[in-house]
C-alpha cells in the first residue's frame, strides 16, 4: 500500500503541476521580474532588511530550478530537509510569517507597501513550494485545495497589489481543483420547502410608503417616525435620468434621488437571487464578516467562507439572534467572476470620473448601518437583491445629529436612530429628513456629506460605487 499512487481528478500530478509552473511562468516572464526586483531592492534598501531580501532571493532561486512533480510517486515519501523543495517551503513559510508579523506591528495604515507585497508574493511561493512536494494520504481529496483558497484569500485581503495577478489565478486553480472534489451541497433557495422566508415590507406604488407585515416577526422595525413623521418626506424617483440631467437636477445641487431602470441590464438582477449561483462563483472563498454594526458593543469581526455566510442568510440568519454582514467590502476585486456580473454606471463618469471604491454588502435582513456619512466622495446605492430602507439627512443638519467629536469615528452620530434618546439628543426632533426603501434594480443617489442610515428590510445584495 506504501507505493500506491495518490489520484487526481486530471492525472497523479496534474493540479500540483499546474500550480509550481503558474508560479514558476510568472518569475521567469517580464512582470515577474519586476515584481521581484522592486520587491528584493524595496527590502534591502528602502526597509534596510537585506537578510529578508536575501532569504526572497535564495527562495526564488530554487523554486525556479524546481522539476514539475512526478506523474506518479509513492503516498507519504519521505524528504530529506535538505531537498531544494524542503528548503524553499522553509524559506517561503519564514518569508510568510515575518511578513504576516510585519503587517501587524503598529497601524495598519502605516505599514510599509513592500511588506504588503512580500505577503503576497510570498504566499504564491509557499504554495508552490507545497506543490513541488510529495504528497500525504491526509492531503487527499478537497482538503489541500481548499486550504490554499484559503492561503490565496489571505494574500488578497491583507497583501499589496504587485502579485495580485499571480494570485488570482492561483486562487482561480485551488476553487476549480476543491469544488472538482467536494460534493457538499451549497445553501438551499430561500424558497426551500420548510422554512419560513423572511418577507420584505410591503410597498406602494412610488415606494414612498413601507410598514412591517404584523403577522411576519422576520420583518424588520424601521426607526421611529418612518414614513408617519412631518418631518419625513419621501426621496424624489426619476426613471433612469440622461447624463445632462442627472448632473444638473441631482448631481450639482446635491440632491438625492432613486434612479430606476439604470441597471436592467445587470446579470446580477437574475443570477444573484440564486444561492446556490452565489455559492458556485465564490462559496469556498473566505471573506472578511460583521457580527452586528460597527458602533455596538458586540461588535467584532471574524473569517469565513462565503458559502457560510449564505447558510446565515437564508437559513434562519434573518430571524433571531447574531447577525452577520458582509458590510463595505471590495468583493469584486476578491471574487473577480462577480464584477462580471455589474456595471459601473455611466453616472460615475460624471465630475472628475474617477471611480474610488466599489464595494459589496452582503446580508441577512435587519443588518443595520448606523447614521453616518462618507467621504467627500459620490455615492451610488445599488440594491440587486432584496430592500433596503435608507434616510438621509443633508449636511445642514448635522448639529442635530450630534456626530462624535473626536476619534475614529467624527462622520457617525451619536445617536441611535432605532432607540433614540430624546433626552441626551433634543434636537434630534427637529431635524429634517428624507427616506425611501430602494429594491432590485434601483439605484439611490447620496450626495457628499450627506448622512444616511441604512437598515436591511429582507435578505439583501448591494453594490455601493464611491466617485469624484
């Protein structure tokens, strides 16, 4: 049994191979070189480790002289430490951790761009240092595959840019290799036999008016005063305005508006409804996710894949207990198979035109954002999948809104606008305030400095563009 060989789906050897030569092409090509010649100076000189800059050196260096695995080899054959392959999994793991350890040593803002880069480089030649290995029984099946998702993952959301390219499609090869292995089944449809959907508000004509269903405790409560308050009024609506319009009617005057049928032509309006489409494209992928809203005290944040995540959201996450919320996250450059699925709108070309962050925001219903608002940045509310209830307050009205005065977080309220305190706040009553509740295939309009709550009505998808 020691010398039997271990299976792959395309061959003894096929994923591992396709692996060290990814990484191996890389170096040897143009782009590569680059990478890690500004890498190896910008750590010798620029950050003054030149005992790091040699140990990238002497990894690199071996992993380029690395034969691709063999087409078959014995389970669990032993290797000498001394072997180049031992060494440059040696070298690669040391290059990994002091990276990692960088990264996490003071600010993160502050954090030198070629630690970043070295995280990310670094990982493409640990795990290509693992492939050039023989493998373990253990390592069998989805198992290994999964883990280097997992690897890949990190490298996206903690390294640097230079790699990034090596990354994606490292991480393109392990989902293709884990999801060719694994049969477990993805979330089911939110309209499975047996459970209870969470229902969204009901809305009129022009969505000027929501209430909860009584009958549904799944319905999120809005805040006090939604929709019933003289000093609510609803936001304007326009049927996908032209781009003249848009600037002179909204965009200049900073006013908000509902932009619909902007986005028909979306895939995502179709696809995304589908769970089990969204656990295809990106459920072994592990994202960053919310355990309730930044200000609370509970508040925290933990690693899990998307499949996950999407068990949470349509498998009872919207009722009772924690919720968890893919919130302001730039899914798309994580999952690039889900850009495919969106446009930027033409509206974002509009001022200087330079689109800032496009981010994702992924959950169950009743996940909420507290008041607050963004960087002097447009912004462009995209709802794909479920409602959203939002109000806005403009700029004028901030003395009312008691932003904190100091600290992180200067651009957020102090109030809670689900349990207001009339006492602590007063002049919250009077302030103004306008409101909608936006669903697939509309498009909210915030402009700079405006504030804005924003509270989940239903299981819910969207996509925010921030530009000039």
């Amino acid at each position: 049994m020691s010398d039997q060989a271990v299976p792959d789906a395309e061959g003894p050897a096929a994923g591992r191979a396709s692996m060290l030569s990814a990484v191996q092409q890389y170096l040897a090509g143009p782009e590569g070189r680059a990478v890690y010649d500004a890498l190896h100076s910008g750590i010798a000189e620029t950050l003054g480790e030149p005992v790091v800059a040699d140990i990238l050196q002497r990894c690199v260096a071996l992993l380029c002289e690395l034969p691709p695995p063999a087409a078959s080899f014995p389970a669990d054959a032993p290797v000498p430490p001394t072997s180049p392959e031992s060494r440059a999994m040696t070298y690669a793991d040391v290059l990994c951790e002091y990276a990692h350890q960088r990264l996490h040593t003071g600010q993160w803002s502050t954090v030198a761009e070629q630690w970043r880069d070295l995280f990310s480089l670094a990982t493409c030649l640990k795990l290509a240092a693992w492939c050039a290995l023989p493998p373990r029984r253990q390592d069998e099946g989805a198992g290994p595959w999964t883990a280097m998702l997992k690897e890949c993952d990190m490298a996206t959301m903690l390294g640097g840019p230079a790699a990034r390219p090596l990354v994606d499609r490292l991480a393109a090869t392990a989902q293709d290799r884990a999801a060719a292995h694994t049969s477990e089944p993805g979330p089911a449809s939110e309209t499975s036999a047996g459970r209870k959907r969470p229902r969204s508000p009901d809305l009129d004509e022009a969505g000027g008016a929501a209430r909860a269903d009584d009958d549904d405790d799944d319905a999120p409560a809005l805040p006090p005063g939604s929709f019933d308050s003289a000093r609510g009024s609803p936001v304007p609506a326009a049927p996908a305005p032209s781009l003249e319009t848009f600037l002179t009617a909204y965009m200049a005057p900073g006013v908000p508006v509902v932009i619909r049928g902007a986005m028909d032509h979306w895939p995502a309006l179709t696809r995304w409804r589908d769970p089990s489409y969204l656990d295809g494209v990106a459920g072994l992928r592990t994202v960053p996710v919310e355990r309730g809203n930044y200000m609370s005290e509970t508040f925290a944040t933990r690693l899990m894949p998307v499949r996950d995540l999407l068990r949470h959201i349509h498998g009872g996450g919207a009722g009772g207990g924690e919720k968890l919320y893919l919130a302001q996250y730039t899914l798309f450059d994580h999952v690039p198979a889900l850009a495919r699925d969106v446009a930027t709108p033409d509206y974002c070309s509009l001022g200087e035109g330079e689109v800032r962050a496009v981010n994702a925001w992924l959950g169950p219903g009743g996940t909420v954002t507290p008041l607050h608002y963004d960087p002097p940045f447009h912004n462009l509310l995209c709802q794909v999948v479920g409602r959203k209830y939002v109000r806005l307050y403009s700029p004028d009205q901030s003395d009312a809104l008691y932003p904190h005065p100091s600290g992180l977080h200067t651009n957020t309220s102090r109030v809670d606008l689900d349990r207001p305190d009339a006492g602590e706040f007063p002049l919250l009553s009077g302030a103004s305030f306008q409101e909608c509740v936006i669903g697939p295939g509309e498009m909210l309009y915030v402009p700079p400095k405006w504030w804005h709550y924003v509270r989940s009505l239903s299981p819910s998808f969207s996509v925010s563009y921030w530009w000039d």
